[in-house]
C-alpha cells in the first residue's frame, strides 16, 4: 500500500474520479478536515443530490403503497455527466410537483366529498326524526327526569334546532356536556347505529365513523352555547331546512355532487397510478444515478485547490499491485474530455500507518469479517483469517461432533450457496448474517461429520463398519442370566484383540456403562492437545512478525522466552499423556499395566510443587514398578521447571534492556551524522531526532508494559489452556443431548408393538426432527460457534495479533450501491 498525489484539471476531474469510482480500489484522503460542509467546494451539488433522493424516497414510498410493480435493473448504469445532472434534476422535480398537486387536489376532493356524505346523512336522519318515525333519545337529568321546557308567560317559545354529526367517540361526552351547559333545557336525539365514511384525507387509510344528531333549544342564548360547544368538540354542523320540501330539494341535490366527486375521485386516483407506473420503470435507475453523483461531489470536496485555482489536487491510497490499473482509468477517463494537461500521479513518503487490505473472494470473505470483527490487522501483520479457514470449523467440530447433524448443517449451507443468486437480494438482517456466511456453515458442517466419525456417533448410535475389537467369550446362557457384564481385557477367555478398530471409537462403547468415563478421559486429553499445538502455532506466528519487520532482537527477548515458558510446562504435561497411551495397556504383552498408570494431573501438579517425597514416589499396586513414566523422569521434571522460571525474568527485562540499546544506538548514530560538515545532513539529521524524540515511549512506560505483559502471558499459559477445555465439555453436552432425545423421544416409538406403533411414530419423529434442529443443531450450534470464536480472538489471536489497524476503505460505487444508509 503507497499513498499518491493526484493532479486532476477541473474539466476533466469528474470523470476521472467517476472511474476511479467503478474501479473502487483507491481510498482518498481528506485534505479540508478543518472545513465544514457549508465550506467545501462542492456543497451546492451535494446538497441537489440529497434533495433529489429525498423526492425520490418520497416516490417509491408512494409507488410502494400503491401496489405498483418497481422495475428491477440488471445493469446498474453509469454515473451521468454534470450537464445530464440538470435534464435528470428537472424530471424528477416533475414528477415530485406532479404528484404532489395530484395528492393536494385528491384530498381537497375527498375532503369535500366527506363533507357531503355527512350533511346527506344528516338530512336523512333530520327527516326521520322530524317525522317522528322513531324513539327520542333526550337528555336526562342525573335522576333520570327529563326536564321541563322553559315558556314566557302563557305561550311556548318556538324550538330551533341544530343537526350534523359527531365522531363515534366523543358522542357521550359530547351529550353530556350539552345537558350541563344548558342546565337540561336541550333536548338531544342521536342516532344509534354509527356510519363508517371513506378514509379521512387528513389520516389516510383510517376510517372515520361519525353519529348524526339533532339538537333542540329555545333562544338564542341557548343558540350560542350550543354552537360554541359544537366547535369544541369538532361536531360537523349542516344546514337544514324545517320545511320537507327544502330538505328533499337539497339531499337531491348533495346525491348528484356525490356521484360527480366519485366519478371525478376515481378519474384522480387512475391518473395517479399511471404517474407512479412511469415513474416504477425508471425510479432504481434513477436512485442509482444520483447515489452516484452525489458519491462523485462529496469524494471531490475531500480534494484542495492549487493555488492557480486550475487544478483539483487529491491524496491517496493505492495497493501496489493495482497501481498500473488506476493510470490506465485516468488515462482512459482523461481522453473523454478536452484538458490541457493528463492526471499526475505521483507517490509520496509518509510515515503514518498504512491502511490495511485483505483480499476476499466469496469463499474466504466471511472467515476475514470473523478476524476483523475482533480488529484489524496492523500493515503487514500476520493475517489470521488465513489459518482460520481451517481452525475455526475444526474446533467447532470438535464440539458439534456428530456426523448426522453435520449432515443437516452441509445441506443447508449448499442450499445458501446453491440458491445465493436468488437468497442475496433478500434484507433481512438476521438472515443476511446467515448468508454471508453460507461457507462457513458449509466447513463446519463438513468438519462436523469428519468429527462425528471420528467418535463414532450418528444420531446418538454408531455403526460397527470394520467389527468391533471385543470378542464376547462367554455362553448364552450366562448373557441372558445377567442384566450387565464387565469385560475384563485382561481376561484369559480371549475377549479382546490386539488389532485396534480402523477408524474412529469401536462401537462397542455406545452400549458401554463406563462410556461416560471413558469418553470423559478421551476428550478431555484432546483438548490439552489441541490446546497446545494451537497456541503454540499462535506463539511461532510471533517470529514471522518479527522477522519480517527486522526486529531481531524481539526474537530473543521475546518469542524464544514464551516458547521456554510454555513448553517445558504444558508442552512436557502434553507428552505425558502420548506416553501413557503408547506405554501402557491391558495386554499381557505391555511392560506396564494399566493398573499402574500414574495421574497425569497429579505428577504434573508435583513437578510444579517439586513434590518428590517417599509416599508420593511409592507406586500405587504393590505389583507395579515405579511411579515414574520414565527413567530419570524427575531429573528431566527438575530441568524443565528450572527452564520455565529462568524464561520469566528474561521475558520480564528483556524487552526495555533491548530498548534502552536501540535508543542508544540511535543517539550514537544522530551523534555521528550531526558532526559532519554537511549543514543538510545535519538539519535533515535533527529533523529526524525531533521526530523520533516525539514518538519515543518513556523508559518508564516500557517497563510498566512490559511488567503488565508478562504477568499477562504466564498467568493466560494457564488460563488459556484450561479454557480449551471447553471442547470436552461441549462435545460430552451435545453427546448427552442426542442421546437423550434418542432414549427418551425415538425409541418410545420403534420399541412399540402394537399396531398403533407404526401412525405414531410419524408424531414421535416430526417432534424428535424438531427437537433436534431446534436444540442440538441452532442452539448447540450457535453455542459451539461462540464458543469457538472466543477461543480464536482470546486464546489464539492474543499471541501475535494486536489487531489496531486501519481497514482499507476505498471509493467503490459498489458500496455506495449496497449500503443506501451509509451517507
């Protein structure tokens, strides 16, 4: 990775950067960080660019509730020149005012139209009541007494009245005010069943239902009191006529402007449609021809002006395989337009931290987002993704190991690598974590069933391919008398074979009632092992680090003493326990028994404690030789132990003596070039001194670090290791769980005789299929992979891998494209 220089003529820097933009393996730098975005160059286009993809937005939406089709775009289009910018900007301005006036005419109409509805159904309903064709609904007092009707003198006032409608939830409240303000002298009638209108054009697709009424009172006090509570409660009050004849004429009337505004409704809402239909063919082209623009302005206000003001001049990074790839773009870009001059690139020394690249293909992509998850690599630092492709899978088939649900998990990942054409447009985000890493299901799922074979377990059972090793010499007669039997290997009935089973667990294990034990002491050996050589090969990945950055002296002081720490201690327990496999056995023809095995854990734990007193060197069986594994074992223990603490003091000191030596030395040097004659040498000497003095750490925080560091390291050796124990507990786990779904679920059905046994063990095997995919394959899965990544960022990254890198983030109109939300 080098950083460049880039020189581009106003004229022609659009499109070079357009191209640059499909190439998308150039990452430009800011040169206006103090500038605001009112103060770029290229504000006022940006700022067109984010109106158009607000109108655009406004759209789709629109399209999108209207039900209409959007047209997909297979070849996504190339970015528009500026003076296209202004034709594209125009249409769709059209469109949006277009659609706008169609929406603001559309409510004003219904509008209207609801304001008719209402006022015909308070005719209707004033003609109903005015002809006394049903039961008055008046208001009452609070003893339920319906109250007096005030008169001047002898002669009763004329009654005047008020009709309209009332929403649904307010007519109680609304009834009850009317009574208190006018002390009980209006009398009310509603009616009982509510009308539900068209949407309401203030709230959409909600349906308003509203209850007409008529209102009666005498005076014009009343009048007032009641108008006043009518616009308080947003009651919709109506002209109506005491006359029959004048209601009928106007309801009449309100019918034919009804059926002119749903005819003239129905015309606004097909021209809407067929406005959003032509717009549905050209709105993704569109969206992308702005994301574009608007990537090309915002990528060009990170460049500065020349101080002639003719030229852009712009910063950046570029891989070095790629660098004959970006002049032939520019040169490409450069011949589209009449300049004076062709783009300059040219490189720069930097000492700043160079971004990070990993190049991914589909297979590798979603083993490196794993890695980066936990951090990116520094420039050139060791990239674990690599060796992740297969640790990541293995370790997790270790603790998903049965090769039935490996099985399940191969097929589903080739059916998201199968289907990925069809199954990559879909956004959910749960599902596109799925996707994304469809390959490494697949891996996992392959491990899992090399694994699964490994143990021998399918489902909870085994297959005996090969024969199992046991031979049973013993009569029917005694099998049948006997519920369980213990086969003792060291029998003289023949019961058992040299010749050890070809591949993977004997099945005989399976109906073992010490398998469990058997297991725990199989599994939990293999985790120690794994853990070692794969912490190790983290350790030894340290040495590539240095010596490709030269740091030789980091070699001594720092790999050499982590390998003399860890190995003399886990790396002697982990030989221990290949010893005791090849050394001691239940064949006659074995030096050592089995009975005479020692504890690998407790002689480990002596070593440690230098414990080598009589009683604990005294062999266990009186027929046993020694305790001992070897001969001059506590000799060999004694050297390793001193081995492992000398290694802690140079791993402690080493690092800030190496310090205070380079520091110096560089002095000597600085020293020696500053006495030259050379008045440049010595200036460019004394640059470089200020610089190194600026960037120099204290000796002080060298020792603190390096004090934190080794602690760290000696008490993880052993943390670390003990978590790889997780692997044993995980695969013992799922193991108990498959069996627990077979013993308790499955076999109730295959073990049944009747003849009801064959229809239910369609049930019985729907809810064990169930069971499983649910619990041993999702939940266990997702548990095995966590599991597994921790062990990758914590137990095996920490050794080499800082993680403090800057990724490479290059101008890609691809990005751009997938990821609208990223502005």
């Amino acid at each position: 990775m080098s950083l460049f220089q880039l020189f581009l003529q106003n004229e022609s820097a659009y499109q070079c950067v357009s191209e640059l933009g499909e190439l998308g393996i150039v990452q430009f730098r800011d040169l206006n960080p103090n500038a605001t975005a009112f103060q770029r160059q290229f504000t006022r286009e940006v700022r067109r660019c984010n109106d158009m993809e607000r109108k655009l937005r406004y759209l789709e939406s629109e399209i999108v509730k209207s039900d209409i089709s959007i047209f997909k775009v297979d070849d996504l289009p190339a970015a528009p020149q500026p003076k296209e910018m202004i034709d594209l900007e125009a249409t769709i301005d059209k469109l949006d005012a277009e659609l706008r006036e169609i929406d603001a005419n559309n409510d004003a109409l219904k509008k209207n139209f609801h304001s008719l509805t209402e006022m015909d159904l308070t005719i209707q309903f004033a003609n109903i009541f005015l002809k006394g064709d049903s039961e008055l609904v008046a208001i009452t007092d609070e003893d339920g007494q319906t109250p007096s009707v005030e008169v001047s003198g002898s002669t009763i006032q004329p009654f005047n009245f008020v009709a309209g409608v009332i929403d649904l939830d307010r007519q109680f409240a609304f009834e009850r005010m009317l009574w208190r303000a006018a002390r009980g002298n209006v009398y009310f009638r509603r009616s009982p069943i509510a009308t539900a209108l068209l949407e309401d054009a203030i709230v959409g697709k909600e349906k308003k239902q509203v209850v007409p009424f008529v209102a009666f009172y005498q005076g014009d006090q009343l009048k007032n009191r009641v108008e006043r509570i009518c616009e308080g409660f947003h009651a919709a009050l109506y002209p109506c006529p005491k006359e029959e004849p004048e209601r009928t004429e106007i309801s009449r009337g309100v019918l034919a402007r009804l059926s002119d505004l749903k005819m003239i409704l129905s015309q606004t809402r097909d021209h809407r449609n067929r406005v959003l239909a032509a717009a549905a063919k050209f709105i993704r082209i569109w969206t992308v021809k702005v994301r574009k623009i608007k990537a090309i302005y915002f990528t060009l206000n990170m460049f500065s002006v020349d101080g002639a003001g003719k030229c852009l001049v712009a910063e950046c990074w570029i891989p070095d395989a790629d660098t004959d790839r970006v002049c032939e773009t520019l040169k490409h870009a450069n011949n589209s337009e009449i300049s004076s001059f062709e783009p300059i690139l040219t490189p720069m020394e930097t000492k700043e931290m160079r971004p990070t690249f990993h190049r991914t293909n589909k297979f590798t992509k979603g083993f490196q987002a794993l890695v980066n998850a936990y951090g990116i690599a520094d420039y050139r630092e060791v990239n674990p993704g690599l060796f992740t492709i297969t640790t990541f899978p293995f370790i997790f088939a270790i603790m998903f190991g049965d090769a039935g649900h490996g099985l399940f998990v191969t097929f589903f990942a080739l059916f998201l690598i199968l289907k990925e054409k069809q199954l990559a447009k879909i956004r959910d985000e749960v599902f596109s974590i799925l996707f994304g890493g469809r390959y490494i299901i697949l891996m996992m799922g392959l491990f899992s069933m090399y694994t699964g074979l490994i143990y021998n377990d399918i489902f909870s059972r085994s297959f005996n391919i090969f024969g199992s090793a046991w031979k049973v010499n013993i009569s029917d007669e005694v099998l049948q008398q006997e519920s369980s039997i213990m086969l003792d290997p060291k029998a003289e009935a023949g019961n058992y074979r040299q010749t050890p089973y070809p591949f993977g667990l004997d099945p005989v294990w399976i109906s073992a009632e010490n398998k469990i034990v058997f297991l725990n002491s199989y599994k939990m050996k293999l985790s120690i092992i794994i853990a070692v050589f794969h912490m190790t090969f983290g350790v030894v990945l340290t040495l590539w680090n240095f010596t490709y950055f030269k740091k030789w002296g980091k070699i001594f002081v720092e790999f050499l003493p982590r390998m003399l720490f860890f190995w003399p201690l886990f790396g002697y327990l982990m030989t221990l326990m290949f010893i005791k496999w090849i050394q001691y056995g239940p064949s006659a023809e074995r030096k050592y028994q089995t009975d005479c095995a020692p504890s690998i854990l407790i002689t480990f734990i002596n070593m440690c404690m230098l414990s080598y007193s009589e009683a604990k060197t005294k062999p266990p069986v009186p027929e046993c030789e020694t305790v001992f594994f070897f001969e001059g074992q506590k000799t060999v223990q004694m050297v390793f132990l001193l081995i492992a603490v000398l290694a802690v003091p140079v791993l402690l000191f080493g690092t800030p003596v190496l310090f205070l030596i380079e520091r110096r030395n560089k002095r000597k040097q600085q020293m020696a070039s500053s006495s030259v004659g050379d008045s440049e040498t010595a200036v460019a000497a004394d640059t470089s001194a200020s610089d190194d003095d600026e960037e120099e750490m204290p000796f002080s925080d060298v020792m603190i670090y390096q004090a934190i560091h080794t602690i760290e390291y000696v008490l993880e050796s052993i943390s670390h290791t003990a978590s790889y124990l997780r692997l044993w507990a995980l695969s013992l786990a799922h193991a108990q769980l498959s069996e627990v779904l077979w013993f308790m679920v499955l076999r109730i059905g295959l073990g049944n005789g009747t003849w009801f046994g064959g229809p239910m063990i369609w049930a019985i095997f729907a809810f064990w299929c169930g069971a499983t995919v649910a619990i041993l394959i999702a939940m266990e899965g997702m548990s095995a992979f966590l599991h597994t990544l921790r062990l990758h960022w914590v137990e095996f990254q920490s050794k080499f891998y800082s993680g403090t890198g800057v990724k490479f983030s290059p101008f890609s109109f691809k990005r751009v494209l997938d990821d609208p939300s990223d502005d």
